[in-house]
C-alpha cells in the first residue's frame, strides 16, 4: 500500500520503480554526508551559517534528483534545463567554497545512484584530505607580508613618472606604477603602487622618505590583493 502512495504517475514497466525504503535509506545517507562535509568545513575556516546549512543539505538534494531521474533520458534533459535557469544573486564565493559545493554534488550523485558504500568513501577520503590542507596551511604564501600596495597623493606641479625610484630602488625588490588618479579637483594626483618590500621592518623608514618628497600629503599601505582568498 505505501509503495502506491509513492509510486510515479508516469512509472512504466520499462521505468525500475524506486522503494520507499531505498529511498529513505539514500536520503539518510546523503544527509549524513552533508553533515560530516558541513563539518570538515568548518575546521579553521570562516564560514557562514547559510552556507554550512546549503553544504549539509546538498548532497541529499542532487541523491534525490539523480533518483528521480533513474535512467530516464528526457527526464534527465529536463533537469539539466531547469538547473541551467537558476541564477545564483549571491555574491561570488571563494575558490575553496565552489571545490566544496562541488565535492557535496558530486558525493550526493554517487549516493542518488546507489552507491553508498563508495559515496561515504568519498566523502571520507576528501574530507580528511580538506582537514589536512588547512591544518598544514597548504598553499600559504609564507612572504604575503612583503607584498604591498601603496597609495600615495602628490601636487599636480610634480612629475610622478620617476618620482620615488630612488626610495622604491632602496626598500622594495620590484614596484609598479599600476594606477594614476586625479584628485582634488584635479589639483592633486593620487599614485597606487604594488610593490615587494626587501624588509617588512624598514616600512616605516620608507614612508618617512616618500612624505618628504609628496610634502606629508596623505599616504597608506595597505595588504596587497593577490587575487580570490582560498
């Protein structure tokens, strides 16, 4: 009797219908997958609640799409048509939030097609691989520190092409000039460097020398952006 209830209207002699007993049991495991990758996550990583909750719900969604699906072509073209018209309003994630979401569809896809055994695995094996990573630091930058971006307000009466070469040539290993913006109605210009400092202790030394020269106009440092944080 509770197979009627859910059974598919459209299920075919030639469609395998699914048992509501295989499909809690792959509904259960899929949830606990997210669980436990919701939580490898969480291991020395900022997060927010919002996305823990859509880590720990998503390999359950994709199981019971790929079931529902069940070797049935058109039923899986129109999936991927209804999926290709979600738009994501969030802002971009990071690198490392896409690779998770990425590893949660594609353990709920292994467990949506049944095999459970080798969905918890592969769940198994790329958390611990995650947790490894981030307790070892893995691809940290370890001279981040010299890597700096430089703003700094000159008078229009100043030619900024070669102004400070001589500082940059002492204190920093490479500089470059990447953008130029007037400011002040057009009475000041304002100068952005990235540069690499030789010694992380000699900035100071170094932004006393280019107040000299701007006539103690406004300066900043700033962390230099390398690019999407991991």
């Amino acid at each position: 009797m509770l197979e009627m209830v859910f059974k598919g209207l459209f299920d075919t002699e030639l469609t395998d219908v699914i048992s509501v007993t295989d499909f809690l049991i792959c509904l259960g495991a899929s949830l606990l997958i997210g669980v436990l990758m919701a939580l490898a996550y969480m291991i020395r990583t900022r997060y927010t609640k919002s996305f823990v909750v859509t880590l720990a719900l998503l390999p359950a969604v994709v199981c019971v799409v790929i079931m529902m699906v069940n070797g049935n072509v058109g039923t899986g073209v129109a999936v991927a048509g209804a999926f290709s018209l979600v738009r994501f309003r969030s802002v971009p994630g990071t690198a490392k939030e896409i690779c998770t979401l990425f590893l949660a569809m594609g353990a709920g896809l292994i467990a949506g097609m049944g095999y459970l055994g080798f969905s918890l695995l592969f769940t198994l094996v790329m958390c611990a691989a995650f947790i490894l990573y981030n307790l070892l630091d893995f691809g940290t930058k370890r001279n981040a520190a010299t890597f700096k971006t430089l703003t700094v307000t000159i008078p229009e009466d100043l030619n900024y092409s070669d102004l400070f070469d001589d500082i940059f040539a002492e204190f920093t290993r490479s500089h470059d000039l990447v953008r130029v913006k007037s400011t002040n109605m057009g009475s000041m210009f304002k100068l952005t460097y990235n540069l690499s400092l030789r010694d992380v202790a000699r900035e100071k030394e170094m932004i006393d020398q280019i107040r000299q020269r701007n006539g103690n106009l406004e300066i900043s440092v700033s962390k230099q952006d390398l690019g999407t944080e991991l």
